[in-house]
C-alpha cells in the first residue's frame, strides 16, 4: 500500500471530526437552544446583561493578564541568557525547565500550596497573587520553550553587522534581537494567555473563593444548565479566535515550531 | 429527543472503532457472562479489600477482614448462591448533579447510589424502577437488606413520599448521616463550633473552611439566618416541631434565597475558603481551625488527625443539623424489564447489608451504614469495638442507641459503655445520639423553578461583579487600549 497525501491525512481527519468537530457542532446547538430545543438568541443577550458573568470574563482577563506578563518577564530573560550563552549542555538546561510538565499537575500545586504556606502564613489573604503565581508556575515552560527557540535560530551576523555600524550592546538588542523575537513572544502569549483564562483548578486549589469562566462554566452545569454553559464557552471561544486574529499576523514559521517542539 | 439522536450517532460511529478491535474486549472476559449489573456508586464509596493483616477487625463472634474488594465477593457470592454468573460493571460518579447529568446524556446504568434529594428527582422524573415484592419478603434468608435495615432509617424511608409513592419501595438506604463542624479544642471553644454562626464569626477570620456546594452552603446559611427562630423555646417545644424544622430549613422563598446571598457574601470573606476537596486535610494539617463537614468525612478526618496525636472535635450546630442519606435505586432505562437484571441488582443491594459485609464497608469508608443488622448483633458489637470503652477506664457514660437498632421501648441492650469524650468525637459523628437526631433536618430536591433561583443566588456570590470594578480601572483600561492602538498606527505609518 502506498502512502499518498490522502491516506496520511486520514487518521487526523476522523480525530478532528470525532473530537473537533462534532462536539463544536453539539455546542453550537446547546448555545442556541433553550430547554425545549428551539432555537433562541436568549443565552447570548443574557452573557452581555449579566453583571456576573460581565464580571466573570473581566477577573478571569485580570488573572490571564497578570499571569501572562509574570510569565514573560521571567521566561525572556532565562531564554536569551540561554541561548546566547556559550554552555554545551544548553539542551539539559532546557529540559530542566521542561522538567516540572513530567510530574503531575495536582502533585505540583499541592506542594507549591504548602511552600506559599511557608511563606505567607495564611493563603486566604492573597488569592489572587497566589492564583497568578500557580498559574505561573504552571505555564511557565510554555513561555520559555517558544522564546527560547526564537532567539537560539536569529542569525548571530545580524547583531555583528548592527554592531559594525556602531550600536552598543543595549542597541544591538532593542533594535534587533526583540524586534526579531516577537514571533516567539506571541507564541508564548497565546500559550499561556487562554488556558490561564479557564483553568480553574489552580484557584480551587489555591483557595480563592471567586469564579473564573471554567468555574462559571461548570456552575451552570451542575445546575443543568448546558444552554447557557454551553454559550459561555462559545463566547470565550470566539474571544479566543479574535485573539489568534489579531496576532495571527505577527506570527511566523519559528514560532510554530517552537510550539511545536512541546 | 434530539439531543440523544446526536449522542447516539457519536456513540454508533465509536462502536465501529471499537469493534474493529475485537481482542481487546475478547481478554477481559474469561467465561461467557450471563447478567451484566451496571453499577454508579460515588468514588471511594466501597471496600476495595486488599487489607493489612494487622486491619483485621477482631470481633467476639469472629474475624472480619476485606481480602478482595466487595464487587468481587459479590460475583462470586452470587454465582454460588443463585448459580448464575454475574459481570459488574462498576463505575463511578462524583457529585449527584454529575450523575444525573451523566445519566440525561444517555449513560445507562441498573443500579445507582444518589443522595436523597437526587433519589427523589428522579422518583418525581419517573426515571426509578420500584423494587420488587420479593425483595421485601423477609423469610427468604438472603434478603439481608430488608432483615436488617435499621428502624429509624426505614421509618423515614416509608414516612417520605414522592407524588404518593413512599421512599422505601424505590430506594434502599445505603449510608448516611449528619453535617456538622470539625473543630480543634484547643482554638475553637465546644459553644463557638456549636452554632452555624461559627462561620461568621470573626474570632476566627480566614480560618474556617465550608464545602464548595450551593446546597450545603443554602443550608448552613438558612440555619444561622434563622438562629433566634430555631433555638426558641416556643419552637424547641411545639407539638409539631419536627414537621415545622423541616419546613424552615426548606424555606425556598425569595425574600430567604436574597437573605442567603447577602449572608454568603458576608461570610465569603470571613472565611478561608469554600473547599472542594481540601477540607479534610486542611484540617489535619493545621491550616485552618474548623471544617463543615459530612460526618462520614469528619470521622476520617479525626481518625487521620489522632493517627499523629492530634485531636479533634466534632460538634453539631444547636440550630439544626442536616441529616443526609445515600440509597440505591434501580433505573428503568438500564433494568428495561430484565428480570435476571434486576434480581441481580436487588442482590448487589442485599449483599452490601449482610452485617459482615456492613462492617468492611464502613470500616473502610467511615460513613454510617442503613443498616443496623435485624437479629444479627454483629453491627453493634463493631460500634463497640470502635468506641466502646475498655475495662478499667474511668470517665466513662452510658450512650443510648436503641433508637437506631431497635423498635422495642425500652430496651437496655443497645447502651453502650463508651469514653466520655468519644461524646464529642467519632461515635457522635458516626452514631449521633438520639437528641442530636431531634434537630435534624431533610433537604429536599428543589422544584426546577427554586433550584435555578438558588442557583443564581450561588453565582452571585461567588462571581467578581463587573460594577464592582472602579472608575480609575476603567479609564486606566480604556488609556492602554488607546496607547496600543495608537503606537500600533504610528508603526504602520512609518
């Protein structure tokens, strides 16, 4: 049997129809049904009216905001002192940073609970710092890995030639290093900015007390309400499209690959 | 049902994926099964056996250990005693709403393990297969269930009715028991954890924790809201006390659903957190001083804690306590008429109440069984060997259980000799005194209407408020957005 493009591309095929696109089509309907099936535009013009879930969307942006920006202010220096540094084992000290991802989850928040509890005494005082720092701590590799590979690929003779033609070190890497390592930074963002938005099991387990989406998500749920859990998670995902949208354009090659290598 | 039209087309393109792979299915069957029982039961809800030797519980009568888990013992039990082979299909489920979310879905079990207000939804949604005539014939020797269920939880069961049709000919009580709070003596006092009040008071600030549960949580705040009512003397003594305590904890109005908010929303800052799974060992750790507790879950936590030398305390708020069940029902959709299924399944509800098997289960769990044994006296002598106190000991009280075990007045059979403090310890949890049960209340299933008002008095309370943000918030917003959209022009220009 020969491998065409087409035989290849079948296994993908029947996953993205089995897990993508049926389940978007199931959420589809349940967003735009009531509880007698028929179609209704209510559950949307509840989203936008209720203070809420208004509400709701702006706390988990605050959390996602400040999550994504403690991110990148640790991972980007780490990742360039990284790769423009002349170590040989450059590849064991990335993997050191992707070590954290190999031991599970729950196991990680629990002992990094007990590490803040050292530190803070009470969690209940800070739950939003302590949100944003489990968030952080959870992310963290998704931001690195991306920036990482950008800066490690930038051909070196650029920086000698902005050099040559007198630029300083401070210069040099303002005006060509960063500029170029957008891509990387934008991969990184959209890495850590969306799950930050729905991931609530880092609140529950880090004790704050005020919902998120993935949280207003499931209280809907329990409630048997799927209509309107189901139309906050199409918002959230149109919110999401918009996003990749607006940064779709910066994004390049490097960049996916640097996804890509997680 | 459209909805289920979907499911079933996802479900029928599945079957064919896994049909291609006959011999993974071909493996785990040895023999040709005659009866699939298809069991929901919540998590960690059952002995798994596998016991230590030292766990092995040394009653007069004999030894009782779990040596393999209870699904097992019951495939092999049943095959020995009816001759017929029996596959369990066990599952499980974590909160009542995910069962019954599970099971509108098109999940299809015979026999599920829901709580009492989720048995009587699905009593009211015509969704329970009543339990046969035999399974009630008490001369037939293996009807354990109902030779052994103990009196006070088949009067309720029968004294309980959905749309006519009363609780014990759909549902065979399983465990149960009380909420209260978990405290340490040593910071919190026995008056202060006495009282749902407990969560307001700001002695203890950030350092109590409650269930995240908009039931549990509508409950405790109904019962501090309505504190001087319920403790009053005029009520404590009306004739009709038990009827009017279930009506007040029951309130559904607006006016008490708007008070519940306002009282949640309070406390939500007092509080350290609404917990979802943490409670138990936030406790034993010491991060937090007192604990709403399930008294099956306050059982384990003081049993974890005094394994380090640590005591806790368990005390039950003087307002009302809720008082909970977990029973078996079968389900129409998964039994459709089976006979064999069905025996199979009302077997599976008496061989969990055969007392041995009783005792492995809560020795195992913590939680309190329905079952209190009938003539079999094994289930007693277990509460004594728990908590009974030993020989020579000094500060010991007598405690009353005859209302559990017994319909006899009077009886002096069913009075323990336990230590004086097991009174605020486990056995009060496990086994709480008949004074205790006074006050205690049902929670009943709420009417679609009531539940979703709750429901959104729950969100409120726990939602971020989008007019709560400030102005200054705003503008400093609507500044970043227009400095971005502003440096991202003058980028393109040039």
């Amino acid at each position: 049997m020969k491998f065409s493009r087409k035989t290849l591309g079948i296994p993908y095929a029947v996953f993205l129809v089995l897990f993508v696109a049926a389940p978007l089509l199931v959420l589809f309907y349940y967003a735009f049904t009531n509880g007698q099936g028929q179609f209704t535009v209510q559950n949307l013009t509840d989203f936008f009216t209720d203070p809420n879930t208004l509400g709701t969307l702006f706390y988990s942006l605050l959390i996602a905001a400040a999550t994504t920006a403690l991110c990148l202010l640790l991972a980007y220096p780490a990742a360039y002192i990284l790769a423009t540094s002349r170590l040989k084992a450059k590849s064991v000290i990335i993997m050191i940073f992707v070590m954290p991802m190999w031991i599970n989850f729950s196991l990680r928040i629990t002992a990094l609970k007990e590490i803040l509890t050292v530190i803070e005494g009470n969690l209940a005082f800070y739950p939003f710092l302590n949100s944003v720092i489990g968030m952080t701590y959870d992310f963290l590799p998704f931001m690195i890995l991306p920036i990482y590979n950008t800066i490690v690929r930038l051909d070196g003779s650029l920086i000698e030639a902005a050099k040559d033609l007198g630029a300083n070190d401070r210069q040099a890497f303002f005006r060509v290093t960063l500029p170029l390592s957008v891509p990387g930074i934008v991969s990184g963002v959209s890495m850590v900015f969306l799950p930050a938005m729905t991931n609530y099991v880092v609140l529950d387990m880090l004790y704050n007390n005020t919902y998120i989406m993935g949280s207003l998500i499931g209280s809907y749920f329990s409630a048997y309400n799927w209509h309107g859990g189901s139309m906050i998670a199409l918002v959230l995902l149109g919110i999401i499209c918009l996003f990749t949208l607006l940064t779709g354009g910066m994004e390049t090659e490097d960049a996916r690959t640097g996804g890509a290598l997680l | 049902m459209r909805k289920r039209r979907i499911f079933a087309a996802l479900a029928a393109v599945l079957a064919l994926f896994l049909t291609a792979f006959p011999s993974v299915q071909a493996k785990s069957v040895e023999e040709e099964p005659v009866v699939v029982l298809r069991v929901c039961n919540w998590e960690e809800y059952i002995d798994l056996g596998d016991w230590e030797e030292d766990e092995v519980i040394d009653l007069e009568s004999g030894d009782i250990i779990g040596v393999n888990d209870m699904v097992t013992d019951f495939e092999e039990w049943y095959r020995e005693t009816y001759g017929v082979t029996v596959r369990v299909e066990y599952s499980t489920f974590g909160t009542n709403e995910d069962l019954y979310n599970m099971l509108t879905l098109g999940d299809v079990y015979d026999l599920v393990c829901p709580s009492e207000y989720m048995i009587m939804k699905l009593m009211a949604e015509d969704l329970v297969q009543p339990l046969s005539e035999d399974f009630f014939d008490e001369e037939d020797e293996y009807n354990y269930y109902i030779q052994g269920v103990s009196p006070f939880i088949r009067g309720i069961f029968e004294g309980h009715d959905i749309n006519g049709v009363t609780w014990d000919r759909c549902a065979a009580g399983y465990m149960w028991g009380i909420t209260g709070f978990v405290y340490n003596p040593e910071e919190v006092s026995e008056e202060d954890a006495s009282t749902w009040h407990l969560l307001e008071n700001t002695d203890y600030y950030r350092q109590i924790t409650i269930k995240d549960n908009v039931r549990d949580s509508y409950f405790a705040a109904v019962g501090a809201l309505k504190s001087d009512l319920l403790t009053s003397e005029a009520f404590l003594n009306d004739p009709d006390y038990a009827e009017k305590l279930q009506d007040e904890m029951n309130d559904t109005s607006q006016e008490t659903i708007d008070k519940a908010q306002e009282f949640l929303q309070g406390i939500k800052d007092n509080l350290y957190s609404f917990e979802t799974d943490s409670g138990k060992a936030d406790m034993i750790t010491g991060k937090v001083v007192a604990n709403y507790q399930w008294s099956g879950d306050a059982v384990y936590t003081m049993d974890q804690a005094e394994e380090d030398d640590y005591y806790l305390n368990f005390a039950v708020p003087v307002e009302s306590t809720n008082i909970y069940f977990d029973g078996w029902v079968m389900l129409k959709d998964g039994i459709a008429g089976n006979a064999a299924r069905q025996h199979a399944a009302e077997a599976f509800i008496n061989f969990l109440s055969r007392p041995d098997n009783v005792i492995r289960n809560m020795y195992y769990i913590g939680y309190t069984s329905a079952i209190s044994g009938g003539d079999d006296e094994r289930i007693l002598e277990y509460v004594d060997w728990c908590y009974g106190a030993e020989e020579d000991e000094e500060d010991t009280v007598e405690y009353d259980l005859s209302y559990f075990f017994t319909e006899e007045e009077d009886s002096e059979d069913y009075i323990l000799t336990v230590p004086e403090e097991q009174l605020k310890r486990q056995l009060v949890a496990q086994y709480p005194s008949e004074e205790l049960i006074r006050r205690a209340s049902i929670m009943v299933y709420f009417d679609a209407e009531k539940n979703e008002a709750i429901n959104r008095m729950w969100i409120r309370v726990r939602c971020f408020n989008i007019n709560q943000v400030p102005l200054w918030a705003w503008i400093a917003i609507g500044a970043a957005v227009l400095a971005g959209a502003v440096a991202f022009i003058v980028k393109k220009v040039r």
